[in-house]
C-alpha cells in the first residue's frame, strides 16, 4: 500500500485523524520520566494508523464521528501498540518498522511494564467515558488475541497445524482487532445492530485477507515486510496456509521432505527450496484465491450501506489488502 492510496483512503476523514493523532498523543502522557521517553520513542514511528483509520470510517458510515469514536480509536491504537511492544519481548525481536524495538533499547522488564502501562491506559479511557461496550468488546479480543498466540506456540512446536486451525488462529491473531476496530466505530455512531453487525464482519473479513496476504507477502513479496527477511514464518517455522495447501497437494515423499527441513530449522538455500515447493504445488496461488473470497465476503457486508466517500475508502481499502507487494 503506498502513501498515496492511503491518502486518498484516508481524505473522507482527514480532518477527524488530525484530531486523533493529538488526542492519541495526549492520552499516552504520565508523571513518570521513564513512561514519557518510552512513549515519545514510539510516537517518533509513524505506522499507517489502520486501526484508528477504520475506527473512524465505520463511525462516519455509521452516523458520524463523535467523542466516543474518538475514544474508541485511542483504545484500539494503544491495544495494538501494547501488544506489538509484548510480540516483540516474546519474539526476542530486535527491530520494529526498521527501527530499534523497546526490548532491544530499554531491555524487557521496562518493555513489559510499557505495555501493560499502554492497556491500563485504554481502558482508564473507557472507564471514565463510561464506555462499558467498548470494555466488553475489547477484553472479548485480547482474550482471542493471546489464545491465538498460543495456540500458534503449541502448534508450531509440534508442527502438527491443518487449514482449519490456521484459520483459526490468523481469526485470533490479526482479524479480530480488526473486526473490534469497525464494530467499536459503529458502537460510537449507531444503536443500530444490523450496522455493528454488519461493520464488524466487514472487518473480520478484512483481517483475514490481510493476514493471508501477509502471508503470502513472506514467501514471495518483493520487497522486506518492515525489515524482515524473506520466508522468515518458516525460518521461525510457522507454516502458513500456501505451504499448508502445497503440502496437502503434493507427493508425500515432497512433503515429507519439507516438513523435515522445516523441523530441523531450514536457513538460506533450503527456505528457498521450501518457497519454491510452495509456488510448485500452487500453495501461492489457492492462497491467492482464499484472501480474494474473503475481501469479497467484506465487500458485501458493506453492501447494505448507501454511497458515501467512506464506503468508497472501506471498499478501496480492501483491494489494497489483496493487492498489495509490501
């Protein structure tokens, strides 16, 4: 996604993420040094900002942007930034968007504080809007988010995964705070639950197509995702659905082969030969085909929608998504 799609995404709201950008920046403020120079690195790295670009649009769709979208769209970025500041202590990940990660700078006790410190703060705001949808909704997707983490972790040691429990866990992972961005948004804008309803499948459906375009992106992407190296799920030996669909569909003495490389830690010339066995079996291209079936399913939860520039933006967002070489 360049810079220039995502501004012309972002134009129906433009006005309204100026406003979250200082209300964000706002809410991450403390009386203690150490939270201050922590939270002002992170607010240095400037990430597309998608979970609070949906958080608006689905509020706009739905009746417009208010205070509570506002809060809502602030809870939902500090979530994600909590959780992106644990995934990189459990992952020992030195990097994060090119830059340094927290653990690598200021080592994992203070990183784990922060996070936990970035959460509190969410839903501090949410108690004291009284925004007690959002609390269930959200505490709802951490519960998701860290079983999907799991469950990946048992997999992946035991390298026992299938398409259903793959699905299963990018749902946990990735597409479930995406459906809570779109569904806090339409809380904040509607008592309508057809909408909510509707907004939220949307962005369940997003998630999943994101995340199996990521996926995709790993093997064959031609640029490095935020500086990571090409194949580095297997590397890391996640195995996602292209090779699960290669592996299924190829000749067991293949797979056999592969999965032994896997296990024993594949590096350098034998993840290549895995990527190749992928595209050989088609695993690229059925996977293709599933992130394309699932950006289809988003489109028409928005169906119901009138025309507007935001429904435009949710749509365009979508091809994006499944189209994307970064």
């Amino acid at each position: 996604m360049t810079n220039s799609d995502l501004s012309k995404i972002k134009a129906p709201i433009n006005e309204e993420l100026q406003n979250f950008n200082r209300l964000y920046k706002d809410s991450m403020k403390s009386s203690v040094t150490l939270v201050d120079l922590v939270t002002g690195y992170i607010l240095k790295q400037k990430g597309k900002k998608i979970r609070p670009l949906l958080v608006l649009l689905s509020a706009k769709l739905c009746g417009g942007v208010t205070e509570r979208s506002y809060r809502g769209a602030i809870l939902v970025e500090l979530l994600h930034t909590a959780t992106l500041v644990h995934d990189d202590v459990v992952d020992d990940a030195k990097k994060r968007r090119g830059f340094p990660s927290i653990n690598a700078i200021w080592k994992n006790k203070i990183a784990v504080l922060l996070g936990d410190y970035l959460l509190a703060k969410g839903l501090m705001l949410s108690v004291e809007g009284t925004d007690f949808d959002f609390l269930g909704i959200v505490t709802g997707t951490v519960k998701r988010m860290s079983e999907g983490e799991l469950l990946q972790i048992s997999k992946t040691r035991k390298l026992n995964l299938d398409e259903e429990t793959y699905f299963r866990i990018i749902s946990d992972k990735t597409a479930s705070l995406l459906a809570t961005c779109c569904e806090i948004g339409a809380h904040s804008a509607t008592e309508n639950e057809e909408k909510r309803q509707m907004m939220k499948e949307y962005g369940e459906n997003l998630g999943m197509a994101f995340q199996i375009r990521d996926d995709i992106l790993d093997l064959v992407g031609k640029t490095k995702i935020f500086g990571k190296d090409q194949g580095g799920d297997i590397k890391e030996k996640k195995v996602t659905l292209p090779l699960l669909y290669a592996i299924k569909n190829s000749p067991e003495k293949e797979s056999a082969e592969v999965i032994k490389a896997i296990k024993k830690g594949a590096d350098g010339e034998s993840v290549k030969k895995i990527i190749e066995f992928a595209v050989k079996y088609k695993g690229i291209e059925h996977a293709e085909q599933v992130a394309m079936e699932y950006a289809l399913k988003a489109e028409k939860s928005l169906e119901k929608f009138e025309d507007s520039p935001e429904k435009e933006s949710l749509m365009s967002l979508l091809h994006f998504v499944v189209e994307r070489n970064k």
